[in-house]
C-alpha cells in the first residue's frame, strides 16, 4: 500500500476562498498592525503622507475594524448589505501539460468492505471439521472439502458463531489446517476468510487550472470601495500559502478590473472594485474497489506432466525453473 497523501474530490474553489477571505480579515480585526501595514504607503511615501498620511490610514482602519462585512455567493445575492464581498465561479481548464496516461498515479487507498456495501466472501464457508486437536492446534478438514486448496498462511479461521479467529500458519498432512497450538477453538463450525479484510482501489487525478471572481462592493463614500479592495487583495497575498496552497489551491495570479459605480445593485452608489484570482489544483477519484489476490488454482493440467501450471510461448525452460519442481513445456510451432 502507498501511503502518499492526496487531495480527495473535486476541488470546492468557491468555499475554500470564502473561507479564506472571512478567516484572514478576522485575523487583521485582531491583529490591526496588519490593517495599518496594508496602507503603509499612505505614510512611507512622502508625497501620499503630506494628502493622506495617518489620517487615511486611521479612517480605512476605523472601516474595517468598525463595518460588518458580508460574503456571498454570486451570482445571486438575496440579500443587499454592504460593505460586501461576493464569490463566483469562473472558468475551469484541465491542465494537458501535466495530463498522464490513465490519470495514473501510484496511490493505493484500502476501503473498509461496510463503508461501500461490499462484503468479503468467506474462502470456505463454515463447515463441520473431522476433529480439532487443540494441543496441536490442527483442524482436520473432511475429505473432498471444497476451497482447500486455497487456504494459506496468514488466513484466518473463524469461530461463526462468537466471530473468534484464529491466523492460519499453513496445512498439514491428511487435510490438516495449522492454528497456534492451544487455541479455543471450540465452536461446533470452522470458516475460512481472507487475511485482508478490505477492498482497495487506486485514486486517479487531473490538474485543473481554476479561475473564480471577487468581488469588492461598498456603499456611499468610495473610498471605502477602494479600502475594501486593498484589504481583500493583501489578504490574498499574506495568507496565499497558509489558506490557499494548504487547501490544494496552487500558483495563484492576481489580476484586478477597473473600479466601477456598480449599477448592478438596486440601491445607488454602489462601488465595485473585482480580483479575478487563477490558480491550480488537483482533482481526483476512486476506481472500483477491488480484493487482494491471496491464493489462486490453475485448472488446466499440462498434459506431459498432470500437473496443473500455466503455458508460456518459449523455446526452453528460463535458467530460474527447477524441471522437477515445476513442469514446463514448449509449445510447438503449429500451436502458436
């Protein structure tokens, strides 16, 4: 199994920036050196200080510390109340550059069979056994009994009844399965599963370029427009790694549109100021859930032999094949 980490489903874009936004203008609230330090320029630079100077910047501060500022989801806003900032879906592109042959990857996750409506189906069901010699630990299958070629160490036997099991260590002679020596097993019935207890399933994944729109609105005064859009946009560069790159949404761009009087409210004087904000992410999926092959048997029997085994088109036996062990045979030319 591969225990790499991987982002699960398809990305949840617009959740993941609202919460972000909402989540790092709280932190500025409580941390309002960071509100200063946005409009730091209004002081820093000496021809912006002598206009606006520490007055502006205490007036953006008293806005954002002081205005309760709403988060939508566009395009539909119920609702109107500003200050707000809206959140809609752009475009969505598979990125084909870093596109692989199947989506492959080597992720290898295990499902629990109660979880996907899926059982384990018994190796051997239960059945009486001959006898159990619990000093020895062997129990005695009847002769004949179906399955028992397939058991294997590692295997578990299982009480029906109470759900005790017993790991399996190998056979014995004359039909004999192998347990600790000592075991209590004393249920009228024994039953055979699998060592593995789960289904597995390789995840998938594609790399979507993302695009989503934030908007910035204000009403009245529009400087407060232009507040909002600079808290919002150094909100975006300060926690891009903490609340962003940690969610699975990468490499992100900025680019911002003209400042707009917004008439697409239903109140005047509406100011808009929009990030469209790019980035990358991965998305991925679960293929059918599978079992573990523990054990197999080869029906065919090769004929020169009456063994079982498996034909493989060659001319000779490879160096690793021991003749007495395991039989192999050429197929003739008008065979192939």
């Amino acid at each position: 199994m591969n225990d790499n980490s991987c982002t699960k489903g398809i990305f949840p874009g617009d959740i993941i920036i609202k919460n972000a936004i909402e989540l790092a203008i709280d932190d500025m609230r409580k941390n309002p050196y960071i509100i200063d330090d946005v409009f730091a320029s209004l002081i820093e630079n000496p021809l912006l200080n002598k206009k606006y100077g520490i007055k502006e910047v205490s007036r953006a501060r008293e806005f954002i510390l002081n205005n309760k500022i709403h988060y939508f989801m566009a395009g539909r806003v119920d609702k109107e109340a500003f200050p707000c900032i809206t959140i809609s879906i752009g475009s969505s592109r598979e990125d084909d550059s870093l596109a692989t042959l199947g989506d492959n990857t080597d992720i290898v996750e295990e499902l629990d069979p109660s979880e996907i409506g899926k059982k384990i189906t018994y190796i051997i069901p239960p059945f009486i056994p001959d006898k159990y010699d619990k000093e020895t630990g062997i129990i005695t299958a009847p002769e004949g009994l179906e399955g028992y070629e397939l058991v294997r160490g590692s295997m578990v036997a299982i009480d029906p009844e109470t759900g005790a099991g017993f790991i399996i260590t190998g056979k014995s002679p004359n039909n004999g399965i192998q347990i600790a020596a000592g075991s209590d097993l004393t249920g009228s019935k024994v039953a055979i599963v699998p060592e593995y207890h789960v289904y597995i399933t390789r995840r998938e994944r594609a790399t979507s370029k993302e695009v989503y729109n934030i908007g910035c609105h204000t009403h009245g005064d529009p400087s407060t427009a232009i507040f909002l859009f600079s808290v919002v946009k150094y909100c975006l560069y300060r926690y891009r790694e903490s609340l962003l790159e940690h969610e699975n949404f990468q490499l992100t761009s900025i680019q911002a549109s003209e400042f707009i009087k917004n008439q697409a409210f239903d109140i005047e004087n509406v100011y808009s100021r929009f990030i469209t904000l790019t980035g990358q992410c991965e998305e991925t999926w679960l293929k059918t859930p599978y079992r573990i092959i523990e054990a197999i048997t080869l029906d065919d029997v090769v004929p020169e032999s009456g063994l079982p085994g498996i034909k493989i088109l060659g001319e000779k036996a490879p160096d690793t094949i021991i003749p007495e062990c395991e039989p192999w045979i050429t197929i003739e030319d008008d065979e192939k």
